[in-house]
C-alpha cells in the first residue's frame, strides 16, 4: 500500500527499542514512499528531530531511558501541531490514552498489524498537511488585514481580538464617543490609539490625560488651559489638553475619577463643543473625537451618584470592551513573540527566544495584570536570563503551588483551541470565496470533500453551502 498522496518528501522519525520491529516498520514505509528515519531511544529522536522537524513520529511508549510520554511532551511544547502516533502493549492502553490527552493523533498496539498502521500514518500525515495549511492561510489572512488597517501595538488572532479588530474598522471612520473598558492593564489607550490611526483624524494630535493621576485644580487647568493670573502660579497663558486636540482626538483615561465639578464642564465639550479656560471669558470652540476609558463600572458609579448620567450617555454613544488576558489565553504566544522582537533591539541581544516549557508556564498563569504584567515579566525574564533562551527559572512565578496556577483544559494541549478557532475562520472564508460550492471550497483548502463535510458539520458551516453552482 502506497501513502495517499506521497511524493517521497513526507518524513517520519520512528521511535523503537525493538531493532526488528523498527527496521521492519521502516521498510513497509520506504515501500509507501515516505523518506523515514530509525531511532531507539527519546533522546535520540528529539536530537534528530532538531536537525530536521518530522511530518510525523511514530514513537513506542516504553523506551529506555526517558519514555514516550517525554518525548510527545517535547514536541508538542516545541510545536503544538505535530502529529504523533504511539505504539503500546495491550497491558499499557492506559498510557496510551494519557498520551491521547496530551495530543498524542492516536495509538496501535502491539502486535502491529501493517495494514492498519499504514492507514494510521495516513490519516496523520493528512492531519500535518492541513495544519501546515492552514498556518500558511493564517499567516496570509493576518498580512492582508494588517495591510489595510493600522492595528499599532494591537496583538493577537483570537475570537476575542478579531471581534476588537472588527468594532475598530466600524468605529474609526465615525466621530462618535467611545467608551473602552476593561481590567488595568489590558491595552485599552492602545485600542484608542488605533482607532485615531485609522480614522480620518489620524494626522492630526491624539492626546491622552490620566484623569485618576491629578488633583482636581491641575486636572481642569490641564484639561481646558488658564489664563495668565486665573491661580497662583499662573504667570502666563496655557493652552489645555482640549485645545491641543484640536481637529484630532482626546483620551480621557480613568474617566472614572473625574470630580463631579469637572463633569459639568466636560459635559459641556461634548455637548456644545466649546469651553472657557480657567479664569478666562472668551469661548473657544473645538473639533475633538473623544475616547474615554475606566476599567470601574461606569453605570455602577451613576446609580451611586458618583458619576452624571447624562455625561454617561454622552460617553456611551460606542462601548468597546477588552477581554482580560486570562479570556484569550490563545494570544499569549503572539503577544510574547511581539514583546521578545522589541526586546531583542532594545537589550542588544541576537533573538531572544521562548523555551516551550516557560511558554507552558505562562499560559497557567492567572495574569491578573493582564498584557501589561506579561510584558513586564518577560522583559525582567529577558534582562536576568543567561542566553538569548527564556527558561522556566527566569520566570518569577516559577516556584508557585501549581494550584496558584490556572490549569488548561484537560486532554487540550497549548493552542488547539486558538487552531481549531483558526481552522474554523479559514474555511468559512473559503466557503465564501467559493460562493458556498463545497467541492470549490475544499479544493481551495486542498481537502478531501468528505474531510470538509465533516469540519463544516462540526462548526456549524452547513448552511449556506451547496453541492454544485
């Protein structure tokens, strides 16, 4: 039986303390037309595995020295899609379904039977190609989106950040208030920084105020400017942050904290458009796009009385929230990958890399600092690590009780959810292109039409599609 497909370029690194079934297994595969290489123990295969990444590791359970288990751990951690399939004795099945929650693609047992083991590296090697298929189109997907709309220091693939990607295409043409909440921490003066670069706006100021950081007094001054005597201290004219903003956009941070007295006044900017500064007399009329954000409950803070309600009406033209980090965990290895860019140019270093046990480490964590907190521990990993690697040991929540830690899901190895997410966006695009013809879809996706089928059933796709034009 010859692999489906195989064109000799295929490669499977075979794992096997037994010397005769590897080399028997190694010969039925050479005469399906895959290039195949034999090891004997774990170590070995990752060794070789380093030099050149297999499409597939065909690996026996019990090895001498570290076993199965290691080695799919290894390799899943390096890359979450590869695919592994586990040869085990009868009496060892139940390693064999660890091995299945830990991502392993599936398990023959021993005796093997060729004809099913070639079935199996089949239907593995099928897996591997539509994965590397679809990083290509997300790789793609991600450029052309990129292209058209300046996402500034916005990172990540999520559901969670394409639905953002999406508010920010809508809202950034207008001239409506937004609103952007969510916890500290997780980038919303970002979010409103991209939303001034794609508008029309956006060669004009974008200026921010931490409403939260000033006492009431230098908050009004710095929001609408004084006039030469208006306090004590004031020896000249200033103009305020509102008057800066002129035909641009302001950022009201902590809009949260803002006293009532300066409410009123606000009020009136976003009303009238005009304001006096303080200890002025002329009225001085501006175009400004205002953006504020809180990451308290602004409608808790109306029905306590702390914030007006009809300032909050006037800010709440356009809600955008921001999930926290812990909700999109899929963006963790993005976002880490766009710090360690920046970083490798601001320390000086070669290419600071990610050791895939400390990525593990960090997609348990809590991040109850949110982007923020993980920039700020990998550029402290960075600056304390020996070499260009970030280990587990150069991360300060090493040491903590796993059970301070957030578990993945069990069985769910780090980004399957995030590909699976991946995987379900690209085909419904396909679909699109082919006007909703599964055979044109799923040539597109170089697929099997009854592979497609399947996956459209399993994410809900069938609608809309059809058999023929």
């Amino acid at each position: 039986m010859r692999i489906q497909g195989s064109d000799g370029m295929s490669h499977v690194l075979i794992v096997e303390d037994n010397r005769t079934l590897g080399e028997a297994i190694r010969d039925v595969l050479k005469k399906g037309g895959l290039r195949t290489q034999f090891v004997e123990t774990a170590e070995e295969a990752w060794e070789k595995a380093q030099d050149q990444w297999p499409d597939l590791v065909l690996t026996d359970l019990r090895l001498p020295g570290e076993d199965g288990l290691w080695l799919l751990d290894k390799l899943k951690g390096r890359n979450p899609t590869s695919s592994v399939l586990v040869l085990t004795a009868h009496g060892s099945v139940e390693k064999a379904v660890e091995a299945m929650k830990r991502g392993a693609f599936d398990f023959l047992t021993k005796p093997i039977r060729m004809d099913q083991l070639l079935l199996k590296v089949n239907q593995a090697l099928d897996l591997s190609r539509e994965y590397r298929l679809l990083l290509e189109e997300k790789s793609l997907l991600h450029e052309e989106v990129h292209a058209r709309y300046n996402f500034g220091e916005i990172v990540g693939e999520s559901d969670e950040m394409r639905r953002i990607y999406e508010q920010i295409r809508k809202v950034a043409p207008t001239s409506s208030s937004v609103l952007i909440s969510g916890e500290s921490g997780t980038g919303k003066e970002v979010v409103a920084r991209a939303i001034h670069l794609n508008s029309q706006r956006k060669d004009r100021p974008f200026i921010r105020v931490n409403c939260g950081a000033l006492a009431e007094g230098v908050l009004e001054s710095e929001l609408f400017g004084h006039e030469r005597g208006a306090f004590t201290g004031a020896v000249r004219q200033r103009r305020g942050r509102f008057e800066l903003a002129h035909d641009g956009s302001i950022f009201l941070d902590e809009i949260s904290e803002i006293p009532p007295s300066i409410q009123v006044r606000l009020l009136r900017v976003l009303q009238e458009r005009e304001f006096e500064r303080v200890g002025g007399e002329e009225t001085i009329k501006v175009n400004v796009r205002v953006m504020a954000a809180t990451h308290r409950d602004l409608k808790k803070s109306v029905k306590e009385g702390k914030f007006r309600e009809d300032l909050f009406y006037r800010l709440y033209v356009i809600p955008l929230h921001i999930p926290p980090l812990r909700e999109r965990r899929g963006d963790i290895p993005s976002l880490c990958a766009h710090f360690l860019e920046r970083l490798t140019k601001e320390l000086g270093k070669k290419s600071l890399t990610m050791d895939p046990e400390a990525l593990h480490l960090l997609n348990l964590y809590d991040w109850p600092g949110n982007v923020r907190e993980l920039e700020n521990v990998l550029e402290r990993a960075a600056v304390l690590s020996e070499d260009e690697r970030i280990r587990p040991r150069d991360l300060p929540f090493q040491d903590q009780k796993r059970s301070q830690l957030i578990p993945l899901p069990e069985g769910i190895p780090p980004l399957k959810e995030a590909v699976e997410e991946m995987e379900k966006q690209l085909i419904r695009r396909a679909v699109e292109r082919a006007k909703g013809i599964k055979e044109e879809a799923a040539r597109l996706l170089d697929l099997k039409p009854s592979t497609l089928y399947y996956k459209l059933e399993k994410y809900g796709l069938l609608e809309g599609t059809s058999e023929k034009e």
